[in-house]
C-alpha cells in the first residue's frame, strides 16, 4: 500500500527511487501501480517526474 497524502507519497516515490528502483516504470511495474494515476497525483501538487535523474521535482 503505497501513502495517500500526497506529500508521504513524494516522499516514498522518491526513497523508493533512489535506493530500489532504476525508473519508474520499474517501480509501477514491480508494486502493480498505474503510472498515470502516479503521475496525476504527483502534478495536482506540482511534482512532475525527470527520468534523467529518475525522481520528482
């Protein structure tokens, strides 16, 4: 189960970026998570996703 408040969920992307998974596609895929949903949330409190450096801004 991944956190609903959107800033607990900026944080556990991020962690979960940083120290398990290479992109996010890898982690929606390995903890059965829609991207776009991800994605939605992230931006309606103004994180968009840099896969250069694979975290949210």
């Amino acid at each position: 189960m991944i956190p609903q408040d959107p800033m607990m969920l900026y944080s556990f992307l991020n962690m979960k970026l940083r120290d398990q998974y290479a992109s996010l596609d890898e982690l929606c895929e390995d903890l059965d998570l829609s991207k776009e949903e991800i994605l939605e949330k992230m931006k309606m409190v103004g994180f968009e996703y840099d896969a250069h450096h694979n975290k949210f801004w």
